[in-house]
C-alpha cells in the first residue's frame, strides 16, 4: 500500500469516526433520533463497534516495528572543594595524644591565629601588630575559651566550663577550636 492511499484511508476512517461519534452525541441529546431511544441494544450496539475499533488498532500497531530510544550518557558532576574542606580534615586528625596530632593541633592553632590576626586587621581597622597583640592579651573577644586557645598568657576557662564540657562526646580542643571560630565570625560580623 503506497503512502498516498494509506494517508487517504487514514482520512475516510477518521472522518467516518468523526460522522459516527457525531451521531452517537445528537441521539443522545435527543433521546429519539429516527425512531430509536437509548436502550439496550444501542448500548451494545456501541460497545461492539468500541471493540472492533479497539480490535484493529491492535491489529495495526502488531505490525509496526518497535522503536526504542537511544539515551546517552548521563553527565559527571565535577566535584569542587567546598571553602574549609582541608581545615576540617586537619581537625578531624587532631583526636588523640600522638606525636603527629599534637602537630596538627599546633597547626590548627596556627590556622586560626591568622584568621584572628585577619579579621581584627579587616574588621577592626587596627594593624597587624596590634591585632597579634590584642590576640596575646585576650582583648580581642569576651569568649575566655576562645582566647585561651590563641594565647597563652589568658588563663584556662573556669573549672565549671571545663567539667559542662565533659558531659558531651565533643573533644576538648574540638570544643575550643569551635569557640574560637564562633569568636572570629562574631568580629568579622561586629557583634564584639
């Protein structure tokens, strides 16, 4: 069967349709068209044409071929270091009383006094010198834990603090270092 026929017979059997459910719709509003009513055997009357219809549409989708759609490749998101990631893993490997994680608490000590020395020198409109000193005197926050991990000559938090603290899984120095960041963000926000 060539394109142009199948294409003309698609048009006769829609427009036949088309006629068929036209009628179907003006009998019903009617209720009586040419002598008829809505009764039984009009029911099954359209529900034997409904099967047929449904008959040869499945009759002519058994002949198509089936198609399936090529997907390609889903795409790979590049991962990007979040800002502190390397901090957070110096942290993390500061648990414990070895050589090396002493160390690395030194480093994060470190880490954090620079951040200070930043923050005072951006925020606080004062030099450097002057930020590392009001660093190592511990005017730089109202925070005692904060400024006793950057100092040494700020005495330890109260005993009180200390013994709060050991009621929670945090380490101590995790505790300090996380005080001492909260001390940081509240200068770099002018909360001091």
């Amino acid at each position: 069967m060539s394109t142009a026929s199948a294409s003309r017979l698609s048009r006769v059997v829609t427009a036949v349709g088309l006629g068929a459910v036209g009628f179907g719709l003006v009998s019903v509003a009617l209720r009586e068209t040419f002598g008829f009513s809505v009764s039984y055997t009009f029911v099954t009357l359209v529900g034997l044409l409904a099967v047929a219809q449904g008959l040869r549409a499945v009759s002519g989708r058994r002949r198509t071929d089936g198609e399936a759609t090529e997907t390609g490749d889903p795409e790979l998101r590049y991962r990007v270091p979040t800002p502190g990631d390397d901090f957070d893993r110096l942290l993390g490997d500061t648990t414990g009383w070895s050589l090396r994680n002493v160390s690395r608490r030194h480093d994060v000590r470190d880490r954090l006094h620079r951040a200070a020395v930043d923050a005072l020198v951006t925020y606080e409109h004062c030099t450097a010198e002057e930020a590392r000193a009001r660093i190592e005197s511990g005017a730089w926050t109202d925070d005692q834990v904060a400024a006793s991990l950057l100092s040494d000559s700020v005495p330890s938090p109260p005993l009180r603090l200390r013994l709060r603290r050991l009621l929670t899984r945090e380490s101590g120095f995790a505790f300090r270092v996380a005080r001492t960041v909260d001390a940081i963000h509240a200068v770099q926000e002018g909360r001091r």
